[in-house]
C-alpha cells in the first residue's frame, strides 16, 4: 500500500532530493491521513470500492452526486500543470448541510487522484476557485479551521507543489475585500506570492457564463477545452463520475496504475 500510494520517490522530488525533508513530509502525510481517516481505514486503500477506506461512506457518495463541482480534477493547463477546480456555491452550501468532517475527507480523496497524475508531481497543481456569490457574502459560511487543515495537508504533507490558487471573484464587494487578508493570513509567504485573485464587472456579473474571464486566465496557461463552460471553456463535467469511482475495484488496474 505504501508503495503503491505514497511512493517515497514521490516526496523526494518535492523536497529536491533532501532525504530529511522527504522523510518529514511522507510521515507527516501519514499522520494527517491516519487523523483524518482513523487507524482502521487509514491503511486501506483511498477508494469507494469494496475494501477502500471511503467504502459505504455514504455522506461522501452524497457529496459526489449532489455536488460535483465542490472538488473537481480538470484536464491539464498548457504547461502541463494539473488543476483543481473548487466551487464555492453560497445557496448550495446553505441548503446540503454537509459535514465538516466530510468536506475535508472529499478534499482529500480528490488530492489523492491528484497525486497520482505524473504531472502533479513534476509540474505542481493549481487551483480554480470560484465563488457564486448569489447576493452578499455570507461570512458564516467561511470554514476557516477547514479551510486551513487543507492549506496543511497541501504545504506540509503533499508530495506536490501549489504553483498558484486563482480565485475568482463576481464583484469587488466589501465582503470580499475582508475576506482576503484573512485567506492569505492562512498560506505562509510561498503560497502568499502565488494566490491570484481576478474580480468580474458588474457588466460580466450579468452573464451567467463568466465568458469575459477567459481573457483574464487564458495569460496563466488556461485553455478553453480544459476549463468548465460557468468560465468560458468548453470542457463537460462528468455527471457519471460518482458511480465510475465507486466502480473501481481495489486490484483493478486503472486504480492502479498512475493517471498519465
């Protein structure tokens, strides 16, 4: 398991061949992991098939169907980068009262499907995120203890580098400008530097396509058929993906073998 998941060789090229600083990030992904998930599923595969530890969760498979785009793995930028997309749904999150516990163990899964794309590893990942602020920002929606037990695993743990986290914003209400210290305030100086943060006019805040972002992301390596159509792109988000992860077999070979 171990060297199927957590190929040690993974954590030396993040830390530049630095076995002492490889070491510390591999047992410190263990230890987030053995946290999140308990000793019992912590040593099991990270999978919803039969003798995974997501296996019968039904609050993370619930998660998966009602709101897909909450994590998602888009197609590589042009440099080969992978990419996140995370959506911040504000009338969504008021309405599927999901757990704490359950938003993280789902980011975790995703970073997992992360880790095993080649390009995670040599070129980095970037983040997409986006907020539907349907009306005012509602502050009491913000997690930050989540939020920034994500930003851990990402800076600490990870056997990948975040080359930048682009979030974009509808408006420059002052809701958002005071959230935003308080974001940054969760990354050290590193990440700090690499968080990009775009604001649409009022004028594209009208269309509900976001189609004039493209032009603002296009510049960073973003193409059209790898971002989603609520930014201007032309890529389909799979609605089968739930059942497709929960259709992979633990000894299946596509579990397998590391994403190209």
């Amino acid at each position: 398991l171990v060297e199927l998941e957590t190929n040690p060789s993974m954590f030396l090229r993040r830390e530049n061949y630095n076995p002492r600083k490889a070491a510390k990030r591999f047992a410190a992904y263990w230890n987030f992991r053995v946290d999140l998930l308990g000793d019992e599923k912590a040593f099991l595969p990270i999978s919803l098939a039969e003798g995974g530890a997501f296996y019968n969760d039904e609050e993370i498979v619930r998660m998966m169907r009602e709101s897909p785009t909450y994590r998602y793995v888009l197609p590589n930028d042009k440099h080969g980068r992978s990419v996140l997309f995370c959506e911040a749904d504000q009338q969504r999150a008021a309405t599927i009262p999901f757990s704490r516990q359950a938003k993280i163990k789902y980011s975790f899964y995703i970073h997992h499907r992360i880790m095993k794309q080649k390009s995670s590893i040599s070129k980095g990942v970037t983040w997409l995120f986006i907020l539907e602020d349907r009306g005012q920002f509602n502050m009491g929606l913000f997690d930050r203890i989540k939020m920034k037990r994500g930003l851990k695993f990402v800076i600490d743990c990870a056997p990948f580098t975040l080359r930048a986290l682009h979030a974009i914003f509808p408006r420059k209400s002052s809701s958002v400008v005071l959230i935003l210290p308080i974001v940054k305030h969760l990354f050290n100086s590193f990440f700090r530097m690499r968080l990009v943060h775009h604001y649409l006019s009022e004028q594209y805040t009208q269309n509900p396509s976001f189609v004039s972002i493209m032009e603002v992301l296009q510049p960073y390596g973003f193409e059209k058929e790898g971002l989603p159509e609520c930014l201007g792109g032309t890529y389909q988000f799979n609605t089968s993906w739930a059942e497709e992860q929960m259709n992979y077999g633990i000894g299946n070979e596509d579990h397998q073998r590391t994403i190209e």
